[in-house]
C-alpha cells in the first residue's frame, strides 16, 4: 500500500513538473525542450496504451472500484484536454470531442461504481 502511495505520489510530481515547467521536465526525460520529430505522439502513446491495458485489467479482475475511480479521474483529464483544445485551436469539433467524451466517462464511473456498490 505504502509503494502504491509513494508510486502514485511520484507521478503526480511528475505530472505537475510536466504542467507547469514543461520544456525542463521533457529534457529530463530525454525529450528536446521543444520536440522536433514524432518523440512527444510517442510518449503520448505508450501512456495510452499503458492506461489502456490497466483498464483492461481492471475489468478482467473484476476491480470495480478501480475501475471507477480509473473513469472519473479520466473525466477530468477529458474536461482538461477540452479547455487546451479550447485554448489552442478553438475548433468546435475537437472541443466537442473532449466535452462528450468526458460525459460518457462520467457515465462509465457511476456504472462502475454501482456494479461495485451491488457486489458487496
């Protein structure tokens, strides 16, 4: 449990470091403070597919609590990904996007929540 703490704890700081000093967070990792080629859709994709396989896993092991808490910070990430895309292109259908994908994770979360709330 402490591991888990610690673990999630750390990316967090990670995470923050990434929001608020992101050019000296991404050559700490090994990226360029401005990334000239295809680095940052990849890290991109590795962290999708790394959250991909954990709600996966989540739903296989009958986790739903985890798998609820996984969709509800998701909506956040969703609503936070539409005030950058509201921020940087403005383009109604990208911000749409995000907007209802947020919603539909909302929705996932209370089912999820309440599929673990009936297995007690």
């Amino acid at each position: 449990m402490a591991a888990a703490v610690l673990t999630g704890t750390l990316f967090g700081i990670i995470g923050l470091r990434y929001l608020f000093v992101p050019e000296s967070a991404a050559r700490t990792f090994g990226v360029p403070g401005r990334p000239a080629g295809h680095e940052l859709y990849y890290i991109i994709g590795l962290r999708n597919l790394w959250l991909a396989a954990l709600a996966i896993g989540l739903a296989a092991l009958r986790q739903w609590h985890g798998l609820a808490l996984w969709f509800a910070t998701g909506t956040a990430v969703c609503f936070a990904d539409a005030l950058i895309a509201a921020n940087s292109t403005a383009k109604v259908p990208q911000v749409a996007f995000h907007l209802v994908c947020g919603l539909g994770w909302t929705l996932l979360a209370t089912v999820a929540w309440r599929r673990a709330s009936k297995g007690r």
